[in-house]
C-alpha cells in the first residue's frame, strides 16, 4: 500500500504530463488491467498445486523490475513494458495471497479477522494521500511519481524478505500429491463456480467495468473540472482512507453478527456516489462532507471508496471464503479476478471515450446510476451459506 501509492493514486495526471490524451490514459489503463487479470487462473492453479508461500515470494522479488524500468521512460508508451510484466507477476501471485489470508484466519470470525487485517494495511491510506498531494505541488507531478518508484524498488526489497521469513504455508495437500494433480483434476473443482458464488462474480463484473471507466478519469475532474488543488484532492483522500480504515474491523464484526451481505449491500449501494458527488458539487469544503458522509456508510460496509469496486472488503471476502472450500480456493478466487478484468477491460476506453465525445458529466452520471445494479443481483440472488467453509 505504501510503495505503490504515489504511482497508482497520480497516474493518470502523471500519464497527461508525459504526453497522453484522456483517450490514451483509457487504453493505458486496459494494458495495466489485461496481463494483471489473464494470470490469475494460471497463478490460481499454481497455488492450488504447489502452494502459497513459494509463489508470493518468487513474484515479490520479481516485482523489482517494473519500477526499475520506469525511472528511465521518459514518454507513456516507455512504461508500457514494465507495466506488462509487473501485472503478469502481480496477477500469478495475487490468489496465492488471498487464499493464504482467508487460510490464515479463524473461520469462525472470518469477517472480524478480515477486518482486523484490512484495518492494519489501510494505515496508509491515511497519511499518503495528503503527502502526496503536497509532494506533487510542490515538486511537480513527473518528479514526485519518481520519487515514488524509487519508494516501490526499497518497498519490494524489504517484502521479498519480509515474506520469505515470515509466511507459513497454509496449504494442506501433501507435496507428493500436489505434484501429481493434473490441470483436468484442477479445473474439475470450477464447478464451485455456481449459486452465490456465481452471482457475487456477475455483481463483480458489472462494478467492476463501472468503476473503471471512471477512476482514471475522477482526480482529472476533482483538478481540472472541480478546480480542486492536488493537495485539496490529496486531504480528500486522506481523510477518506481514514474512515474506512478505521471502521474495517467493525465492518468485520458486523459481518459475523448479523450476516455478510447487510454489510457488502450498504458498501455496493454507497459506492457509486463518489462520482455524483463531484458532479453536483462545487468547493472543497462541500465536497469533503459528502465524501465523509458517503466514506461512513462504505467504510461500515467493509469497503474503501476509490476501491476497484470488484473484489474486496471483510464481509465480501469472509462471504466468498464461506462459499468456496480450500482446496478449490485459489483456482475459483483466480478464475472469478480474471473473468473480471476480461469483461471489464474496455472499460476504460470507453470512459475516455465517453469523456471527450460526450462529456465528463454525461460518464459521471450514467456510470452512478448503473452502479445500482449490482445492488438488486446482491440483493435477490447472493445467500449466506448454511454451513462455513473451512
């Protein structure tokens, strides 16, 4: 979160500075999503056979390459390659991650313990975001994103080792076992892909395309449109980030005590309102109440606004890991991240599309009053199950 904050949170301003157009900060964002959401399956599948550990470390280390590559590109298109690679690595760990977590936790408090979890890693998003801001003001966008690469290879060295001397594999299928369990026999357990587990993968999809046809675009319009400072934009976010992190274990307990889905239905419906937020307001003062009021209501559903709005959330992930037994957790949570960025991957194209052929308000608006719909196929076809998976 830390390491890589600066980069993702100014991309798009820093992609504008290198001498993009809206349009091609759109397709830039199709080439970070594609490789990232492609191995995910693969990855999934080698979690599920070879186990968690090995796979997370392997991939942290590679992760150096990236950021090395980008202090050396001076034009958008020179960032294209280490973006492919650092997705790819990103994308074949990723499941082995979550699943390791959702391993790693009492199943019995499942969302309490994702809270906890998701409390502690969201500490920076509490400071980050108004640093960062002044850190652009001050220095400029294209030499703060590259302090912020700098950042991201320290970052990485310390997680390679981190990880390598902390992690516990948590799969339990014996390595003799795991060798000769073939790609058929791996793919059966994708019959888990059904019911709510099916219905939470569409709700994923339809915000997820939702979401990213609008957040390359939403601090564009907080500077450009909204006449917000970066450091306006940046305190916006602080506080946010603040919020959410604050109430992720609470969301947590919630989602132990009185189901998963009152929590993930609050979160769903709250989440859209960022971008009618921007649209209907103007000055910073009022533009931070209601981000506050809307970060409340999201922060208790488990979720952070800004969030991809897919994938994500104690309640969310305890709910999934309820659903989806452990030796098909990693293949099914891969296959579901990539059927996601697949189907969601124009999305971005066609934000930047909408945003000069029509208009920054027309994408806004339209995309806040699609994002109901996830709420409705939440609401009449995801149930909790009778029995938790361990």
């Amino acid at each position: 979160m830390t390491v890589h904050y600066i980069w993702l949170s100014w991309s798009s301003l820093y992609l504008l500075a290198l001498g993009a157009t809206p349009e091609m900060v759109g397709i830039f964002s199709l080439v970070q999503e594609a490789p990232r959401m492609l191995a995910q399956f693969p990855g999934g599948l080698l979690a599920d056979r070879f186990g968690r550990k090995k796979l997370i470390v392997y991939c942290t280390a590679a992760q150096i390459v990236a950021p090395l590559s980008f202090l050396f590109a001076n034009t958008w298109q020179q960032l294209i390659p280490g973006i492919i690679f650092d997705d790819v690595v990103w994308g074949l760990y990723s499941p082995a991650r979550q699943a390791l977590i959702a391993e790693s936790l009492p199943y019995q408090k499942r969302g309490t313990a994702f809270g906890v979890f998701r409390t502690i890693t969201s500490i920076p998003r509490i400071f980050l975001p108004i640093l960062s801001g002044i850190l652009m003001d001050q220095v400029g966008v294209i030499e703060g994103v590259r302090i912020g690469f700098i950042l991201m290879i320290l970052g990485h060295v310390v997680m390679t080792a981190a990880r390598g001397l902390l992690l516990r594999e948590t799969l339990s299928i014996k390595n003799e076992e795991a060798k000769h369990t073939s790609l058929r026999d791996s793919v059966s357990g994708l019959a888990g892909l059904r019911g709510s587990v099916l219905a939470m993968l569409i709700v994923a999809i339809v915000s997820s395309f939702l979401v990213r046809m609008t957040q390359p675009f939403l601090v564009v319009y907080a500077v450009e449109i909204a006449k917000l400072t970066k450091t306006q934009w940046g305190a916006i976010q602080t506080i946010i980030g603040a919020i959410s992190t604050i109430l992720a274990f609470p969301s947590g307990v919630i989602s132990d005590r009185f189901g998963r889905r009152l929590p993930i239905l609050l979160a769903r419906f709250l989440l859209p309102f960022n971008r009618l937020i921007l649209l209907l307001t103007r000055g910073f003062n009022e533009i931070l109440l209601l981000h506050i009021l809307v970060g409340i209501g999201t922060g208790l559903g488990g979720e952070a606004m800004g969030s991809s709005g897919a994938m994500g959330g104690p309640a969310w992930n305890a709910l999934l890991a309820d659903l989806i037994s452990s030796k098909d957790r990693g293949k099914i949570t891969g296959l579901m991240s990539m059927i996601t960025g697949l189907t969601s991957m124009p999305s971005s194209i066609i934000g930047g599309y909408v945003w000069t052929s029509f208009s920054p308000g027309f994408l806004l608006s339209s995309t806040f009053l699609a994002g109901m719909v996830p709420v409705l196929i939440l609401y009449i076809f995801v149930k909790e199950p009778k029995k938790r998976e361990k």
